[in-house]
C-alpha cells in the first residue's frame, strides 16, 4: 500500500478514532444507498483509507467536496437501481467537517447514505501513529519515546505527523540519535516555550 505523502504512514494505523469506519469498509454490503459518506480531521488516513477500499472493488471519490455537485450527484445515480453501475458500493471522501452541500437533490441524497466519521486519536492509538510516522522516515525513536511524548502533545493526527517530522528534522539537523534530547526540542518547536514546563 502506497504512503499518501512524504513520511505518511504507509499502513493504514486502526484505533479508537477510525475502528467503526474500518469495520464499515470491510463490510459494504448493508451500506444505504450502495453509498457511504467519510470526513475526518486533516491528515486523518481518509485517502488511504479510500486507497484500500478501491482495492476491496469500491468505487472511491477522493475530496468527493471539491468536485462539481452535479457531477458527483451523477455518480451517486449511476451506482443505484437502474443506473449505469447498479450495485457498486460508492465512497464519498469529504475533506470538509461537515461537508456543506448546495444542490438539495444531491444533499438529501446524502443524508440518507451511510456517514462516516474518523475522530481525534486516543493516547494508544496516538502512540501507535508515532511509531507508523517514524516507520515511514526510517527514524529510529530510542526507547520510551511514545510514552514519553504522547502525554505531552496535542490529540490530533496533524499534530502527531508534524512531531514526529520535526524530530527526524532536528535528528539530521544536529546528527544525533532520536533520544529525549531532541523529543524535547521537537515539543518546544512545536508547542512554545510554555512546553518546558511539561518537559
């Protein structure tokens, strides 16, 4: 499976805020509609989510949100009865939270298809993306890191990413290992001075 960007995790990370939206992927069959909708938090795994559900034979509409509504209302007919697709499960990926959509036939529509939401991390999960986004860059972390630095970042999949980016930054800046030394720069770079009360 193929990273969706540089240092993105190249396996998809399951955990409390994404298990429901997994468990729904691997079963599209009761989906209403033939059709589900997803949104979540930026840099969330929506498009690799959507990567792997194209490899399971459904029809995937990345940023579903940026495209013309009447075009995507069309792809929603095709999949229904007596359409050009009939039975072919649809997944709308929405950038947007919510996804504020203008044409009423295409919003009502949507309303009555699966919804589909990624949440914020919880510590374990938020511990195992920090060892995915390092498995990604090739970092190394020493020992401890998760426990170390999950308690002391933000709850947000962004945030997580950006962390562990700026220690494979600082690491190759100062040509040192991925010890406390440089965790702990990486936190003040990203949270502000006020971090060294934490550190």
């Amino acid at each position: 499976m193929a990273p969706a960007g540089e240092g993105a995790p190249r396996r998809i990370v399951v955990g409390n805020a994404n298990l429901q939206v997994v468990e729904a992927l691997q079963n599209p069959v009761s989906w209403p509609f033939n059709t589900a909708v997803l949104t979540g938090p930026p840099r969330s795994g929506k498009s690799l989510l959507g990567n792997w559900a194209a490899g399971q034979g459904i029809e995937v509409i990345d940023r579903a949100d940026t495209l013309d509504e009447a075009e995507v209302f069309h792809r929603w007919n095709a999949v229904q009865e007596g359409g050009s697709r009939a039975g072919t499960k649809l997944l709308l990926i929405a950038d947007s939270t919510p996804w504020e959509i203008s044409l009423p036939d295409l919003k009502s529509r949507l309303g009555g298809s699966l919804q589909l939401a990624i949440g914020d991390p919880d510590d374990a999960m938020a511990a195992q993306l920090i060892e995915a986004h390092a498995e990604a860059r090739g970092l190394t972390l020493a020992e401890g890191a998760a426990d170390y630095l999950v308690p002391r970042t933000r709850r947000s999949f962004a945030d997580i990413e950006a962390l562990v980016r700026t220690i494979d930054r600082i690491s190759l800046e100062r040509a040192a290992p991925a010890t406390m030394s440089v965790w702990r720069a990486a936190l003040e770079a990203l949270h502000g001075p006020d971090q060294q009360k934490l550190l």
